[in-house]
C-alpha cells in the first residue's frame, strides 16, 4: 500500500530541487514518482513526430524522482511530515464505513488522511 499518492501535495527533501513543493502528476513503479514543476528535464522531438508539435523543438517536462527525496506537506502544520497507516473503528471513518485504514502523520496525529471509497483523500481534522 502506497504512503503517497496521485494528487497528493509532497516537498522535495534532496537533490537539486531540494525545497520545491508541486502535486503527485503520476506514480512510476513502486519507488518513483513525478511531481509537476520539479526535475524538469528537457526533451528533444524530431519534426513530424508529434501531431501536436509538427514543426518539432524542445519540450519542457518533469521527470521522475524516488519517493525517498519526498515528503507529504501538511498545510495545517505548514511542514513536511512522514506518513504511516492507523487502523480506526466505527464512529470515526471518515468515509462512514465501520472501519476503514487512514494515513496519518507518525509523529503527530495532528494530520489524518482519509483513505478508501467515498473520500476525497485530504486531509481530516
């Protein structure tokens, strides 16, 4: 099970887009993400081979970066924190199912993502 996902806003904790924060674009395998406006990375296409662009030229597009060099953002602590999984039971889904698993900050419980059917995958108070 993924700790960060499509959609989700990270910081970048390494390399040389090493403060930037941008939203998960994509998952790449298991330990690679993209994360629009860092890594950008240029490619260069031969004229005619994208309807899109016939006249050819150089495109800007982000790369991938591993999920180790990234870290969820909490706009309600204003920092990155790490994620880890709580099980909670009855009442306190925030799907309303009887139990459900949520992600939540290791250090604080302060930050709780809802997970599953029926959520929108931000953050729960």
């Amino acid at each position: 099970m993924a700790k960060l996902r499509k959609g989700d806003l990270v910081e970048v904790i390494a390399g040389r887009s090493k403060g930037e924060k941008g939203r998960i674009l994509r998952r790449v395998g298991t330990d690679y993400v993209v994360v629009e406006g860092v890594n950008i990375q240029k490619r260069h296409i031969k004229p005619g081979a994208r309807q899109s662009l016939p006249q050819g030229g150089v495109l800007d597009r982000p790369g991938k970066i591993h999920v180790s060099n990234v870290r969820f953002w909490s706009d309600s602590l204003g920092r990155g924190v790490r994620l880890g999984f709580k099980s909670v039971e009855g009442g306190e889904t925030p799907s309303g199912e009887e139990s459900a698993q949520v992600r939540q900050g290791r250090r604080t419980s302060k930050v709780r993502i809802a997970r599953g059917r029926g959520t929108s995958g931000e953050e729960v108070k």
